[in-house]
C-alpha cells in the first residue's frame, strides 16, 4: 500500500513539472512584487513575428488611423545585429515603412537609417525618476539628423529644448519651415525633447476594459506640453499621447492605444 502511495505521489510531481515546464511566454503573468526583476527586454520584447495593431486619434485634426507594428527577423547592420521594426497603416496599404530596434548595454535603441543616431527608448535602471538622453550626441551631430515624425506629422529637432522645429504638414511633399539638417521619416511614436524619464510605474486601464499591471510610464517635453509613452511587461508599448496640456488632458492632441481589432476601441 504505502509503495503505491510512493508511486502516485512520484508520478504527481512528474506531471506538475511537465506543465510547468510546457507553459508558454503568453502564460506568464509579470508582475513587480518584491524581489521580480522587471528588465529592458521585459517590457519590450523582441520576438521575430510578434504583431500589435495602434488606433490612433488625432483630436486636433479630428482624425483616425489604424497602424500595425511587426518585430521581423534578424538583420546585420553596420556590423550590429538588429531586428526589423515593420510600420504599416492599414488604411493605405503601401504605406510601409521599416526601422530597426537592439538591446546594448542596459538599453533598448531605435533608428530609421544605418548612417543616423540610435534613439534610446529605454533605459535601466527602470526605476521612478530615472532619466536618460534620447539621443548621445554633440549639438552638430544633432543638428544634422532632423528627422519627419509621421504619426505627428512636425519635424523634429532632436538638440531642441521644446522638441520641435517646422510647421505642420499634410504630406512629406510639403514645405516645411525651420529645416537645417537631412530629414528621415520615423515610424516609432516618440517624439520631443532630447530626454526621457519615467515619472511613473501604473496600472493602466481603457473604455473596451483592457487592463495592463505594472506599465512604465515615460515622459518628456514638447513645446510647453508634455508626451508619455506606457510600456507594459510581456508586450511592450501600449499607449502614447502627444502634446498633453491642461487644456487637453489626459489624451493630448494624438492619443494611441494598443487594440486587438477594430471592434476593440
């Protein structure tokens, strides 16, 4: 009899390790108790064919776009390898554009062009009051790497206090004032001043009930408004508004959020 029990609890402790073992990353649940490292690659994991799908609502212009974010393969660049970061708008299907992303040192960095200055878009320690330079640079090499941001159509100074130079435009054909360097088109939704810092860890909620735990909330300046981005753990950017004041808050003028369709807003 007590062989028996020895064999059913041994075969127990099989099968528990078994399931444990066959969960999936989708199985995890991340959360910042004490002693749970949260790093860089938690809150921005790159998995080649992970798709996330943005509306985005531009409230001055009363104006909304559907875009879809994709981690493609790995790709050597400049020596370095970097895994491609696909923008699409859906509305308009040759409406493509590719940047690259890779983790160095701690951080998690963004560009459009192999020739142009990595944007730092996380940084540890990731800790509240945590701040960091977008861009490691001199004041030339800035100047020289302006760049078009399309979701919010300015054109961006990156050594700028208020973020931004130029007009606003309808199309990258148009004129735009304030240009002194070689222009890019950006298809990752940051924009601003030359820094970041996170101003909060949150729990973050929308209208259709989606909830996200442990959000980092990142901020910077731009003009005398204010941009934040949320990064949650496991999936990586989940909300930006841009342009948020006190005549507009808490959406700013361009508010996105991360969606599982067009039914889910």
């Amino acid at each position: 009899m007590r062989k028996l029990i020895y064999i059913v609890a041994v075969l127990f402790a099989i099968s528990a390790a078994i399931l444990w073992i066959g969960c999936s990353d989708s199985d995890i649940t991340v959360s910042s108790e004490a002693g749970t490292e949260l790093n860089i690659d938690t809150y921005f994991p790159l998995k080649t064919g992970t798709v996330t799908q943005f509306v985005e609502i531009d409230n001055a212009l009363s104006d909304t776009t559907y875009h879809q974010f994709s981690v493609g393969g790995k790709v050597t660049i400049g020596g370095k390898q970097v895994y491609c970061w696909i923008s699409e708008i859906i509305d308009r299907p040759a409406a493509i554009d590719t940047g690259y992303l890779f983790f160095q040192d701690e951080a998690l960095y963004y560009f459009e062009n192999y020739t142009e200055i990595p944007e730092k878009l996380l940084a540890a320690p990731l800790e509240v009051g945590s701040m960091w330079l977008r861009y490691d640079a001199t004041q030339e090499e800035l100047d020289d790497n302006n760049y078009i941001d399309i979701f919010t159509n300015i054109e961006n100074d990156k050594n700028s206090n208020d973020g931004i130079l130029g007009d606003y435009i309808d199309n990258k054909d148009d004129e735009v004032d304030g240009s002194d360097g070689p222009i890019a088109e950006k298809c990752f939704p940051t924009t601003g001043s030359n820094y970041f810092v996170v101003s909060a860890i949150e729990s973050l909620s929308f209208d259709n009930g989606s909830q996200f735990e442990n959000c980092l909330k990142i901020e910077n300046s731009a003009g005398e408004a204010l941009n934040y981005y949320w990064y949650s753990p496991g999936i990586g950017l989940v909300k930006y508004a841009i342009g948020v004041d006190s005549e507009n808050y808490p959406d700013g003028e361009i508010v996105g959020r991360i969606i599982l369709s067009r039914s889910d807003i």
